[in-house]
C-alpha cells in the first residue's frame, strides 16, 4: 500500500525538493556508490531536502547489507557518540555511515521502506525526524523541530485520498 506524501513536494514527485546534486556534500555521498536501496540519510539534511534548512554541516546516514558492506570497506573506522557503535566516516566525519541509528528500537528496514525518495537517495520521512530530535531534547535541534512541526501541520493527508488540505478546514490527522 502507498503511503499518502507528507507535503505538496512529496505529493509532486519532490519536485519541489533540493536538486541534491547541487549540495557537495549529498552529491559526495551520491559518489560512495552505496546501494540505494539499502541506505536512508537521516539526522536534519532531510530538512534540507523539503526546504525547511538553508545547509547542513553533515549528513547521517543508516545502511544496512551491501551498503554497510561498502562503507566499511572503503570509509574510516569509528565509533558513534551517541551509541557507542561501529560508524564510518568519510570527509572528516561530515558524512556519517552506520549500521543502526540512535538506538536499536529503530527499525532499519522500516526507515528505509518508508523513506521519501530524491533523485535515487532515500530520506527518512519527517515524522521520524521529529521523533528522533524531540527525543534528544537538545536545545540546537529547537529550531529543526519547529519548523517540521509546523511543516506538518501545514500539509496533513486527507483520509483516503491524495491531496491536501489546510488544517482549518478540518481534514484527518497524521
């Protein structure tokens, strides 16, 4: 079953989206040649993608199979701050490669399943993004939460259909 897109971008292909070739760093990560089926970047660069964030200094990325393969063979060896598991690095740390995100009560699978799709990468759907920064709490993720909450609550599905409506006017919720 095909999800209902979160905004108008979504619901137009992401043509409204950031043409990620333009931005080094998503266009760095295009180049690692990781299987796009088996990677989802997280973190705020899909912020980025729906127009929320002028730039981001890093791009986090979850991979599973072939991808994780990939970048642990060619990428550098560390450690996640958060967790304590294995990453990989390339850049300088500016793209982060893991095999899990924050904590293992995220479904790999399911974050790349349900990604919204760019130009071939896959991004974690705001929702999540939300989810994971209201989390952390942290007082530098404030701003990213504000403006995908009020993202959202601009663009919420109608039931059973794929179109949009304002919130006002008293469509279905998320």
């Amino acid at each position: 079953m095909k999800r209902a897109p979160l905004c108008r971008a979504c619901h137009e292909g992401m043509s409204g989206a950031l043409d990620i070739h333009r931005h080094p760093l998503l266009r760095r990560l295009i180049s690692l040649g990781l299987r796009s089926a088996d990677f989802v970047v997280f973190g705020s660069a899909p912020l980025l993608v729906h127009g929320l964030r002028e730039d981001v200094r890093d791009v986090d990325v979850v991979a599973r199979g072939a991808a994780w393969q990939r970048a642990r063979a060619t990428g550098v060896a560390a450690v996640g701050p958060l967790t304590g598991s294995p990453m990989v690095h390339y850049w300088g740390g500016r793209i982060e490669v893991s095999p899990q995100w924050t904590s293992p009560s995220w479904d790999v699978d399911l974050l790349i399943q349900n990604a919204d799709v760019v130009h071939g990468v896959r991004f974690a759907r705001l929702q999540d993004v939300l989810a994971h920064k209201r989390a952390l709490g942290r007082t530098k993720d404030e701003a990213d939460v504000a403006a995908v909450e009020s993202h959202i609550g601009l663009h919420r599905p109608i039931r059973g259909y794929n179109r949009f409506e304002e919130p006002s006017s008293g469509g279905g919720s998320l």
